[in-house]
C-alpha cells in the first residue's frame, strides 16, 4: 500500500517527544507502513530533524537512518523540475481557497504523483488541501 506521510507526521514517528508521536506511533504499530520517499521529502525531514535539541533528538535522527536502511522510506522517481510543475499547477487550482502553504503544495502533489493510497498529517491546512485535490483517504493526527 502507497502511504504518503509528510514531514510532520514522519517527525512524530521518528521523535519520542513530539506533541503527535503517541498517536502516529499506534497508527504505524497497526499497519507497519512502508512510506513514499522522495529527494524533496528527505531533505526537509533531514534539516528538521537536525534542528532537534533536547535528550531525544539523537534518538530521532538514529531512528530516521535506521529507517531508511531498512527501507521503511521507499523511494519513488521523482524528477524535480516536473515534480513543482505539478506543485505550480496545484497551486494555480487551490493556493486562493487554501491555508496550505509552498511545501504543503510540493507534498500534495508528491502523494498525487505516486498515486498514495492513504496520505498522512499533523497539519490540518495541507489535510484539507490534500482531501479537496481529490487524495483518496487523509488521516489528520490532531
């Protein structure tokens, strides 16, 4: 199954102390996900979790390269210069009627591109946007 979590929600995975681990923590338990992976998404998790401080921040960033070792992240072709094609395109339909902001555009049209079944959030701007831009099932931790 193609699941699409953004980068809060992969935060929350790999950071104990997040405000959203508990809950995409059991969320993953059930399904023992394997998430779309994408050069854009890992830099944006990569300079977030290097942004960590406090007695779970290296817990994170080993839990991440741990991750990625063990392909839990599998990585789709994506070609950037038609990846924020899409993410412009996607923008000129929604960017009046939305909150989303820029990355939550590019995140939306990454889960579209690789057709992700379920696509996952901490962050209810881009949970709206992903469900009016037609993404089958939005799971919002909140």
């Amino acid at each position: 199954m193609r699941i699409y979590a953004d980068t809060s929600a992969l935060i929350a995975w790999f950071h104990p102390a997040d405000e959203f681990a508990q809950a995409v923590t059991d969320w993953c338990r059930e399904r023992s996900p394997e998430f779309s992976w994408n050069p854009l998404l890992r830099m944006e998790l990569r300079h977030n979790l290097r942004r960590l401080s406090g007695k779970y921040a290296a817990a994170a960033w080993h839990a991440y390269r741990a991750s990625e070792t063990s392909r839990k992240l599998r990585l789709e072709i994506l070609h950037l210069s038609g990846h924020l094609e899409r993410s412009d395109e996607l923008s000129a339909r929604h960017a009046q009627s939305s909150q989303a902001g820029t990355w939550d555009f590019v995140h939306v049209a990454a889960a579209q591109h690789v057709r992700a079944e379920i696509f996952i959030t901490c962050d209810a701007a881009q949970a709206e946007l992903a469900r009016v831009a037609g993404l089958a099932r939005v799971h919002l931790f909140a």
